[in-house]
C-alpha cells in the first residue's frame, strides 16, 4: 500500500470515485473511529505517507451530525463575504456566520469537529503532539462549482497552500476535511506533482525574496510576523502556479472524488491541490514543528534551501 509519491509524474487526470487508491497519491486508512489505538503498522505507514506527500484518506470515518447540527446544511448559514464560517480555537468566537445563523449549533458542531480532529492527528501521529497547534476550524456551505474569484483566491486552481498574513517560517500546515454532504455529493478534488518537481519548475523564474519588504508588511501590521525568504518563496510559489495557465493545464494531476462520509487529511504546504466542486465540508487546520517531524528533509522548508543551497528561514 505504500507508494513512492512519484508516479503521479506518469499520470493524466482520471476519476477516482470512492475506494480506489491511486498510487502516489492516496493513502487508504481503513478505520472507522476518530480515537485510537491505532496499530504500529497503521501509524508508521500513516506518517511516512504524510510527509512523502500523499493525501490519507479514511472512506470509512464520517462526522456524524446531531439533530440541530443538520439544519446548517445551507449555504444561507455563511453571511456571504466570507467562503467559509470558522471557530478562532484561542477566543472560541465564530466568524461568517449569517446574523440569523444557529451560532450555538455552528459552535457546538465546530468544536466537536475540531476535538475529534484532533484527536485523529493525535493518535495516529503521537510523534508530532509535542509540535502540534490546533489553528482554526472551518465549516464549508457554499457550492465550489460556479463560485468566481481573482486567481491568487481561486483554489479550484493547483497550489500550495501559503497565507500572505501568517508567516510559518517552515512551520507544517497539516490540514483535514471531512465531506458532510447529505446527498451523494462528493467533493471533487485535483492533485499534482510532488513538491519538488513542482518548485524546480518554478524557482528559477520567481523574484527573489527581499527583506524590506518583508520587514514593510510587518511595520504595518500586514503579517502577523516578517515573512522568512521562506514564506515569500511560498508565497511566490502559490501565485505563481494559480497564474500560469500553461501549468494548470497541463502539468500531472489526477482527480480525485471524495464522498459524503470520508475524511482525508495532507499537508497543503506541500501537496499540490484544488478543490474545483463540492458543497459542505468541515475542515480543520493544524501547524506542526518542523522539529516533530520524522524526516524533516521531506519538509518545503528544507526541499527549498536544498535547490536554493541556502538557509531560508532563521
Ligand atoms: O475546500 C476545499 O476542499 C479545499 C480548498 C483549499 O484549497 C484550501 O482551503 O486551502
Ligand atoms: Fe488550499
């Protein structure tokens, strides 16, 4: 079941709905609860996927839904600005909700979500509890398909994740989703190549980082630390391959349909991804120190200053 994370290189886009497992790009986890314990096999074989690159996927782990919980399945619970409704895990406070929204409900479900979430990651990565920082919890509403933004907010186009007003300076982003669709709905997802054949491709061409301004941005209060060169290489990166149109037609990527009921988690740091249709998703994020991964050589952090042959990040 292990892959190698690189014969995604040899692979066009296709359907994969449900239970088959592409390789080198899909790790299948077949458990059906969110807490452990998990065998060594599974744990040693979940992590070493992980940060290979691949998406784990778990087709038998849904996020059950009380009474209340179900009348938030509507796009009217968003207010409309925002994408997404999200919990702040440090003030527990609720944001995009509609005035008229169940916040009690939208609470009670995010944080239920996010305990178990937690719990998962926990367990299944009892190396990384030392390094793991539970970051917001988001709830999904809105139908993908059809929705029009400018292409540095388009994630139905191929990225990385990398956010203009946080900083990681190499920390991980480990995010994980759950589809809670009611209908049939899956949520369509593409995945690319691995991050390094990506950043080869595009490193020579980006501009270089520059400390003023990062030092700029952090004077006026636009990040929420200076960005490292890391993170303005991230950055860069994540612009970079939503503009190139070339790129996201055709480099590798396969697609991937998850359905109501599944759960998959990756590091978007660096797995290529786009989610181009779906509605209802829970999702929760995750940084993890680089210090609590098993083979921190496979981080982006450490991919980057090997091409770059410099440190990037203090
Ligand atoms: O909503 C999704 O399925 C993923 C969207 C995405 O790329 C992201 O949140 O970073
Ligand atoms: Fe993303």
């Amino acid at each position: 079941m292990l892959s190698t994370g690189k014969e995604v290189r040899q692979t066009t886009p296709r359907n994969c709905v449900g239970w088959t497992v592409i390789p080198g790009t899909l790790e299948l986890a077949e458990i059906e609860r969110w807490s452990g314990p998990f065998s060594t096999d599974l744990r040693e074989r979940a992590v070493d996927a992980l940060e290979e690159g691949l998406v784990i996927y778990f087709p038998r782990l849904p996020f059950t839904l009380e009474a209340r919980e179900r009348l938030l399945l509507s796009p009217s619970v968003a207010d409309g600005k925002a994408k997404n409704v999200s919990l702040d895990p440090a003030s527990g406070s609720v944001k995009g909700a509609a005035p008229d929204a169940d916040r009690a409900a939208l609470q009670t479900m995010l944080d239920r979500f996010a305990s178990q979430a937690t719990q998962l990651v926990g367990e299944l990565f009892p190396a990384y509890v030392a390094g793991l920082e539970r970051a917001r919890t988001s709830y999904r509403p809105v139908e993908i398909m059809g929705r029009s933004y400018s292409p540095l907010k388009d994630d139905k186009l191929l990225h990385v994740d990398a956010f203009p007003s946080t900083p990681t300076h190499g920390r991980r982003i480990l995010r994980l989703f759950t589809n809670i669709a009611p209908a049939g709905q899956a949520r369509i997802w593409r995945v690319g190549e691995p991050f390094e054949d990506f950043a080869r491709k595009f490193l020579p061409s980006l501009p270089r980082p520059n400390p003023v301004s990062a030092w700029f941005f952090a004077a006026v209060g636009a990040t929420k630390t200076r960005r490292s060169p890391y993170d303005q290489l991230m950055l860069a990166l994540h612009d970079g391959a939503k503009r190139d149109a070339a790129y996201q037609k055709g480099a590798p990527q396969v697609e991937i349909g998850f359905p109501p009921g599944t759960t998959w988690l990756c590091y978007t740091d660096q797995v290529l991804h786009a989610a181009l249709a779906g509605q209802f998703a829970l999702e929760q994020t995750f940084h993890i120190d680089l210090a609590s991964m098993v083979d921190v050589t496979r981080s982006p952090l450490r991919v980057l200053e090997s091409l770059a042959g410099r440190p990037l990040a203090s």
